[in-house]
C-alpha cells in the first residue's frame, strides 16, 4: 500500500497537481504508520473508529483501515478526494472519505494572536432557548471516534487541539504530525487539562 501510494503521490508533484492544493504536504507514511500502530498496540484506545482531519491522498486513512480501525477521512477539496477513494477503491482498502471541513456546522475559525482562534457555535438564541450544538459531519458523528490523526499547518497545533477539546469525547485520543516528523498524543479529559 505505502509503495503505491508514494507512486501516486510524486505522480501528483510530477505533473504540477500540487499548484492547484499549494498548501498540500504529505506527512512520513511510515512515521504516522508506526504511531498509529503502536496506539493499537497500546490499549489506550476505548474503540477502532479512525478520522483523518485534512486527509489529502488519505493514506493515513488508509494505514488505520489496514489496521482494523472503521476509517474516515475528511478533506475539503474534492480533487484531493477523489484521489484518495481512488487510492482506497483501488487497493480493496475499506475507507470513507467526506468532502467537507474539518469544522462541523457552526464552528468557525479567525485570525487570533499567534495563529487561528476556533469560534464554538453560540448554545442558545438571543431570546435565551437552548440550541442543540453537538457537533456533526455528515456522515461522521465525531463524539464516536476514537483516535483522530492531523498533520496540522505551521502555527496551526494549539488550534486543532482547541477543536478536539471541543468535538472529542471523553478518553477519545489526538495523534498530531509535526513538521519535524515527531509524532505528539493527546487525551481527552473532562476531569483535568490535557
């Protein structure tokens, strides 16, 4: 599968494809394989539900479906999208990829000091009346995944750890790539800091 996808990815450099996604950068198959294995490995995990944030070719996606986990990923741009079902149909890999953000309806982002600010959508009306605010993908209820995976932009960490703590539920786990090839986890916790 790593073989593959690689030969798919610098296909996608080759041609120029990544002037259309010049943000795009694939994270280390091997690196993010190996963290996701271990955390399998480990028990810590309360279930095998995968989500990919900003899945790009989904390999990720595809690496937790291989190893047992029901895998989604969720990326924004259909190209990218499309090929990553590719990559998954062609393989016979069990994985679905939703073409939508990785904010849910109602949650926004701005430009805060030192990075971007998430913006929880308000809980209740002008007039006082609760609104239901449970966060949703279509097709993907976040509250039952179990390790969510991101390789975030530069500056981007504190934000993706702001939407876990706001989307994730109790003991689901954050497995982040940085930029360095380091890999960093997180558990979700109601009772204390993270």
């Amino acid at each position: 599968m790593l073989a593959e996808a690689e030969q798919r990815c610098d296909a996608f450099f080759e041609a120029g494809l990544d002037r259309r996604y010049p943000r795009y950068l694939p994270s280390n198959p091997e690196k993010v394989f190996a963290a996701i294995a271990t955390l399998k490995e480990s028990g810590i995990l309360r279930g095998d539900v995968f989500c990919e944030w900003g899945s790009g070719f989904g390999i990720a996606t595809c690496m937790a479906s291989l190893l047992g986990f029901k895998a989604y990923g969720i990326e924004i741009e259909d190209g990218l999208v499309k090929l990553s079902t590719e990559l998954a149909q062609d393989l016979s890999i069990p994985a679905e990829y939703l073409c939508t953000s990785y904010l849910p309806e109602g949650y926004e982002e701005c430009e805060g000091i030192g990075g971007k600010d998430l913006l929880p959508p308000q809980a209740t009306t002008s007039g006082g009346a609760i609104i239901d605010t449970t966060p949703l993908y279509d097709g993907l209820d976040p509250g039952e995944v179990d390790l969510f995976f991101v390789y975030p932009w530069p500056g981007q960490e504190e934000f993706m750890m702001d939407l876990f703590d706001e989307i994730a539920s109790e003991d689901a786990i954050l497995l982040i790539y940085q930029a360095d090839g380091e890999t960093t986890v997180h558990r979700q916790s109601f009772n204390d800091e993270n």
